[in-house]
C-alpha cells in the first residue's frame, strides 16, 4: 500500500515538474487577467473604429454591416433553399419553417465537396472583400457574389431562385438560435475560422443610413492585430504560422485562436522543444517535420480527461517519435496551454462586444444570450467551460447564456430569409394602414376648402340652424387697447381641474397683470351628475378663493371662461349647447350656464359677483396675445380639445344685428365633420374612438386632432398590429385593452429626437407594454403618423380662417398673428414645426406668425371682463 502511494506521488512530482516546464516555456502564452482585460478595451476601440465612417477605411475589424434588422420572432413560415459554402464542401439545404403552437423547422440536406482545383480556380449585394480558409478562386473579391450566382443559375438554365439574402455564417449562427431564443443578439464561431456577430443600435452606424432600430454587424474580427496592436502578445509561433499561410500579415487574431491554425501551431511548438533537446530525447521525424501531419482534433483528444495520455501515446507514436510517458505528460500540457489561449483571447474579445451592447443599453446589468457553433467550441473536451470561465471574470455584470447552434449557416441563412420575408410582408401591411393618415397637399386643400364652407354655413342666419361649425358670436368686439384697468376675478372651467383667478390689471406707462390663481379639482361624480351639484361645488372653490385671498366682501367683476360649445345671447349670457370632454352634468344644456352661476352663489349667500362676461378660453387666448400684439386677431387651442376663434366682420355676422366694426367669432371647430363632411379621410381607427366616446358622433374634427383622442387613435393601431403579430411578439396585454391609458403626453415623449429607442421602450415599460427595439420603431412610427395627421388638419382649418380675413379686407396679402395655447402645441416636439408649415403651403398670400399665449383661459378671461367695463363705462358716459 505504501508502495503504491510512493509511486502515485513520485509520477505526480514527476508531472509536476514537466508541467513548470513547459509553463515556464511558453510563458509567453499564458495571458494574465489584465492583459486580458487591455485586450479587451483594444477591441472595443477598434469595433468603434469600424463603425466610424472617417476610421472604418483604416480599421482592421471592419464590423460589417449586414442589413438584417430583426431577428426572428416565432411567425416565420416559409419553404426556402439555402446554400452553405464555406469550407472544403457546401451543402444544398432545403428548409421548411412552419408558424405553428410549436414552433417546427424541417431540413433536409446534401453535402457536395469542392475540389481543390475549383478552390484555387476562377470565380466563373453582397461583396467579397477577401478570401478565407485556403480559398483563392480569381475574379471573385471585389465582387457581387448575388450576382454571380444569378449569372452562374441563368448560365445553366434549367431552374431559376430569388436570392433574397446573403448570408455570413456567423449571422446564420444568431439567427438559428434567435428562432428558438429572442433574447438571442450574438452569434460566435470558434471552429475552423473564428467570427462574431451582434445586434448593433443603427445610430452607431455610420455606414447605414438611418438613426432608429438596430442592424447586425459582422465584426470580422479575425483580421483584429493586422495592424500590430496584438504584437505584444504574439509569439514566434504565431508568426511562423503566418509566413507558412496562404494570406500573411492578415486575420492574425484568427490564426492565434482558431481550428484551422490550432494543431498546426502546437506541432510547431513540439519541433522546436524537440530541436532543443527538451522533448523525445531530440528526435525529429519527417512526420514530426510535415505540415498538416498534428491537427486540432488530435489537440482535442490529447486534452481528454481519461484517455488524454494514452491518445497523447497513440498520436505521438504515429508521428515516429517514441514518447516517454513524460513527453505525453509535456505534449498534453502544451495543447493545454494552445487552446487556454486560445479561449482567453475569444473571451476578452466576446467581453467587449457585451460590454458595448449593455452600453448601447444603458443597463447595469446585461443579460443575453450568445448563439454558438463551431468544430473548436462544440468537440474540444475543455474549451467550452474554460471560455465561459473566463468570460464570467472578464464580464461579472452579464448574465451570458450560450445556445448552440443547429445548423447556423444552412438554418440559419433560411431564418434570415425568413424573416426578410415576413418584414417585407409586415412593412406592406402596415405601409398600407398607416398610408389612410398621410394626407397630400390636394387632400389638404380640400379639407380648407370645406371648412371655409361649413364657416359661411355657421354665418348665415339662413343655414345656422343646419351648420355644424356653430360660428358663434362672442360678443367681443374689441381687442385691449391698453387703458383697462382694476382688480378681476376669473374663473376658468374647461376640463377635470379648474382655477379661480384675481387678476389686477394696471395701466400707464408701464402696463402689468399680476395674477394669483388657486386650482381645484372636479371629482367625476360631479361632473356627470346634476348641474346643480356641478354649479354649487364652483361657487364652493370660490368661497374657499375669496377667503384664501382676503377678499370676500365687495362685489368684484368676474370673467367665467366656459370652454364648452355656447351660444352667447350677449357678453354676459351664454346658453350651453353641448358637453363636452366628458362632462354629462344634468339641467345645462339649453341653459345660460351665467345664470346657472349666479343662482349658486345666491343659494350660498355668502358673497355676490358681477358676471361681466361669459368667456371661451379660445377668444381669452387671442385677446391675452393682443394685449402684447396688436396684430393678434386669432386665438387657437389645441390641447385637450381643439378650436379656434377670429375677428369676423359685422357684416357678414348675420345672427347679431348690427354690420359696423368687428367681432370675434367662436368657430367651435371641433364639430367640423359631424355632418359627414370628412367621412373619405376619417379611418377606422377614428371611428372606433368615436364609437366609444361619451359624445358618439360629435366633434370628429376635434377627434382627429386634440390631445384627449391620439393617444386612443395609437393605442387603436397598436391593438390591430398586436392582433396582426406586428407588436409586442402578438400578445396584447391587459395595460393595451385599457381606455385611456396611452395618454398623448407619452406621444409627445416617444417622439422627442432627443429621446433614444432605449427609452422609449422605458416609456412603453412603464405602461407594461414589454417591447422589443422594433416594436419601439413601430410604436413610434404610428404615434408620428398620427400626430402628423393631426397638425396638418388643423394646419388646413387655419388656413381657411386666415384666407377669410385676408378676403373679407380685400387684400392682396395678409400679415397677422395667432395667439396659441394648449399642452399638444406646446409640449410636443413637432406639432407646431408642422402646422405651420402647412398653414404656409395652403395660403401662400399671408404670413401668418404664431404667438404663444400666457394663461388665455385666465388672464384672458380678465381682460374681456376688463374691456367690458371699460366699453360698459363708454356707453354709461
């Protein structure tokens, strides 16, 4: 027993030493963590390189652009060819995707070698950049390799195809295992050559036009060190490999660490030890000596954990070179440290290329998973777990899973065809919806010349009763003038929250409005129970203001900005025609919401108000724009709701009596359409929000174009395109079913240039829609069609007014200004940029300038009530 234990120590001392050895041999080739890591920030600087349209001429990783933009999603279906070349045989595959509950992919396959004379022979979009793996067929780099299979298939003539991709294998490789993993965004080959590939954000790419979505780049990282900047860790083997290569001083980093150069560099290393007397006594073989005679699958059954020695024996024999039991031990620890490098250096490279994805991400922790294939990866006894080892203490903050591939480069080639098609198919479907939002300018102009229609309609006493664009008198005939002055209450009521104002306007030298403003909120049961409930709990807020204030007591002038359809009998009676915006509030419709008011404070009896004026928060916009410019004579809302007001001539002002001077007129534009008048452009999506709006069938101008109803027009599409397997991998979520829950101020958020992809799937997240970078693509695509629509129709409406006026006066050409409020002209991105340019394109002959308006529903409303005192104190004198 004792014996034996002498013995197990004796060969284990005797192990060891060989081991120190050889280590201290090829010290050069064993990589430490730091130097691994400098590796890694080498490569990462040099895949920004590539990237980079000034660097990317120079750089040796070339990081490709591949032009596949999605991987697969699970509903491809198809029959497609693929054609695998890339080595010593090609393989014909047909493969069979069926979109079913399992997921199902069926190939079958021949394999046809490639003789050696049409390797090396003549080549009888995508383009070669150079050949590879002992190819060097002539005419072919620099080619379209697309079209010379064309040529090559029209030459014989007996069958035609429709070559839709050309594939890399490495892209192959992600896009097989993509099929059964969506998380999958990087493709790996370690076998006979080595490659990587990953789903790189297409703002990065200079080479590719276009900022949104992602594209696969096929880093070709091979060829990293042609530069030098691998020469402090290349050893002299490395270099005699490359002299004896087919392509010297090119793909160095591939011959370091891939199958094809694997074998070759240990016999190398096996010659010289052996000419130095430190291996099989200082024999050399011609075998020993021979090229091709140590391959890398003979380092992959010497590394066994068993049978590595006695394969070690078996190999070396067969080289003539009579091992002792100590070469087998010396040979194994070589291969040992060959194929360690070897998975070093493919991990610190594989290292950047997630460390710049969770960049591009901008997570602290990345999760992916790694599509893998090759001969070195997959048969190597030790490569697989050493690799992943190291990757781990490179990259400690990613959650790497690695899949294998199933037949990347023939599966894989049909999944990017596949999913080509299945994009091309999804992009006409959806061209083809969105296309019912994009208006032409002929459209437009229509849409301006019947606006100016349904306006001459509200005009005319004779058709006023019939029109649906109300044009109601405002009682406002006058503009400030600069001489109001005093102290005026304003109570503005146009949505869930309403405010109470005192606004002390002073004039003189120097005009100034001081405003002090209290916000209240209207619970709903309010706003759809009884006027009277609605009507007390305002005179309740106002009690509450006066006392906040100090100022309950005198009876003070008050403005009330009503923003709802009324029809107003004088400047301080306005009969209500219709709620809107969700109110329902029993007993007003048909009432003079003035006297509705003051009946509530007469049943508080606690205070009494002056109601000077019943005030629509789009003529309190227009007149707070005109106290600052005289040129002011439009007011405009888009926000919420929409609609728009302007100073109309008496004359043509049939409903009140009277043809000299001006008064503004309310359009209540909202309702434009309500008689059918825009039924060609309104679509499906329009009709399902007004279907199931609480006022179906009225104001569909203000449904196509107000803050209240976009979000619900976009959350419509996404619903049809989640439905269609467009969105969110088809699965429509219970946050999209909710009404409502797309509100436009995320339209406004998702269509900010400044905001990336990565957060508008934030946006999305936080409306538990778990969206990929193409769903976000396509979530903002919608949400921009819908906006545009919206800008350009309201763009049209202005239009019409502006030409009216610029008519009514007989001029050739009109300057004049737009007083604008509401939060979807002021917060969105592009919805101003785009209105006004329309108004510009529809009517040529007036320059027409855009103000934003100060607090219109407050401020304004203090105005009108301050002109009304100071016009009642000019008839009273």
């Amino acid at each position: 027993m004792i014996a034996a234990q002498l013995l197990a120590y004796y060969f284990t001392e005797l192990k060891d030493d060989q081991v120190k050895k050889i280590d201290k041999y090829l010290y050069a080739m064993r990589l430490s963590d730091e130097t691994l890591m400098d590796i890694m920030s080498r490569f990462k600087k040099e895949m920004k390189n590539g990237l980079s349209r000034d660097f990317n001429p120079t750089a040796t990783v070339k990081m490709l652009p591949t032009f596949v933009r999605s991987i697969p999603d699970g509903s491809e279906k198809g029959d497609f060819i693929a054609l695998d070349l890339g080595g010593s045989s090609f393989r014909i595959l047909r493969v069979q995707v069926n979109h079913e509950k399992n997921q199902n992919v069926h190939m079958e396959s021949e394999i046809y070698d490639t003789p050696e004379n049409i390797m090396h022979g003549s080549g009888s979009q995508g383009i070669l950049i150079t050949w590879t793996k002992r190819f060097k067929a002539s005419g072919v780099e620099g080619a379209d390799v697309v079209k010379l299979l064309h040529r090559a298939i029209k030459k014989r003539g007996d069958y035609d195809a429709n070559i839709v991709a050309v594939v890399n294998d490495t892209v192959g490789t992600m896009m097989t295992c993509g099929y059964d993993d969506q998380q999958c965004e990087v493709g790996l080959i370690i076998g006979t050559g080595t490659n990587a590939c990953y789903m790189e954000e297409l703002r990065h790419i200079d080479l590719v036009e276009g900022d949104e979505g992602r594209m696969c780049i096929n880093t070709e990282w091979g060829a990293f060190g042609d530069d030098g900047s691998l020469e402090d860790i290349r050893t002299e083997f490395d270099r005699e490999i490359d002299r004896g290569s087919l392509n010297p001083g090119k793909q160095l980093f591939e011959k370091m660490v891939s199958g094809m150069y694997m074998g070759e560099l240990v016999r190398l290393i096996l010659v010289k030890m052996a000419k130095e007397g430190l291996l099989f006594e200082g024999r050399i073989t011609p075998e020993l000596l021979t090229r091709g005679k140590f391959n890398t699958s003979d380092v992959s059954a010497i590394e066994k954990n068993k049978e590595g020695l006695h394969n070690a024996k078996e190999i070396l024999t067969r080289l003539g070179v009579e091992p002792s039991d100590d070469d087998c031990v010396s040979v194994q620890h070589v291969c040992t440290i060959v194929s360690f490098r070897s998975a070093n250096l493919v991990a610190a490279t594989l290292g950047a290329v997630l460390n710049r994805l969770r960049d591009n991400k901008g997570t602290p922790r990345l999760r992916t998973t790694v599509g893998v294939d090759g001969s070195l990866y997959k048969t190597h006894p030790q490569y697989s777990r050493r690799f992943h080892k190291t990757l781990r203490r490179l990259v400690p903050d990613s959650d790497v899973r690695f899949l294998l591939s199933e037949s990347g480069s023939g599966k894989g080639a049909a999944m990017v065809t596949a999913v080509a098609y299945r994009l091309a198919e999804q992009h006409r479907q959806i061209e083809e919806t969105l296309a019912h939002f994009r208006l032409t300018k002929e459209m437009l102009l229509e849409v301006k010349r019947r606006m100016r229609v349904e306006m001459e309609m509200g005009l005319r006493k004779q058709t006023h009763d019939k029109a649906v664009v109300k044009m109601l008198p405002s009682f406002v005939r006058s503009t400030p003038d600069g001489t109001e002055t005093g102290d005026f209450l304003a109570l503005d009521l146009g949505g869930t929250n309403f405010r109470v104002l005192l606004v002390k306007i002073r004039s003189g030298k120097k005009r100034t409005v001081e405003m002090h403003n209290k916000i209240y909120a209207i619970p709903i049961e309010i706003m759809q129970g009884t006027g009277e409930e609605l009507f007390d709990h305002i005179v309740s807020c106002i009690s509450d203001f006066l006392d906040y204030m100090g100022i309950k007591g005198p009876r003070m002038p008050l403005g009330f900005t009503f923003s709802f359809p009324c029809k107003q009998k004088s400047l301080d009676a306005g009969v209500l025609i219709t709620w809107t915006k969700g109110f329902k509030a029993t007993d007003c419709v048909g009432h003079d919401v003035a006297t509705l008011l003051r009946d509530a404070v007469k049943r508080r009896e606690e205070f009494d108000l002056d109601v000077v004026a019943v005030v629509n928060d789009t003529v309190g916009t227009m007149m707070t724009c005109a106290y600052e410019e005289p040129t002011c004579e439009v007011g405009l809302i888009v926000g919420t709701g929409s609609n728009a007001c302007y100073m109309e001539e008496m004359k043509n002002v049939e409903m009140v009596e009277g043809t000299e001077g001006r008064m503004c007129i309310n359009m209540e534009w909202g309702a434009f359409g309500d008689n059918g008048s825009l039924d060609d452009i309104r679509t499906n999506y329009d009709k399902l929000v007004d279907e199931f709006s609480l006022n179906a069938g009225k104001q569909r101008f203000e449904k196509m174009i107000s803050g209240m109803y976009l979000g619900e027009i976009v959350r419509n599409i996404l619903i049809d395109f989640t439905k269609k397997g467009f969105l969110f991998r088809g699965q429509i979520s219970e946050p999209l079913k909710t009404r409502g829950i797309f509100e436009t101020k995320f339209l406004s958020q998702i269509e900010s240039d400044r905001l990336a992809l990565l957060q508008v799937r934030a946006i999305l997240q936080q409306l538990g829609l778990n969206s990929t970078c193409d769903d976000s693509i396509l979530v903002k695509t919608v949400c921009g069609v819908v906006s545009r629509r919206a800008a350009q129709l309201c763009g049209a409406g202005m239009a019409a007014v502006v030409d009216k006026i610029r008519e009514n006066r007989g001029l050739d050409r009109l300057n004049v200004t737009v007083g604008v409020d509401g939060t979807l002209y002021k917060l969105h991105p592009h919805f101003s940029r785009i209105m006004y340019q329309t108004v510009k394109e529809l009517s040529p002959k007036c320059n027409v300038s855009f103000l934003l308006s100060e607090d219109g529903s407050g401020k304004g409303a203090a105005l009108i009530t301050a002109v009304g005192v100071r016009l009642r104190g000019e008839t009273s004198s």
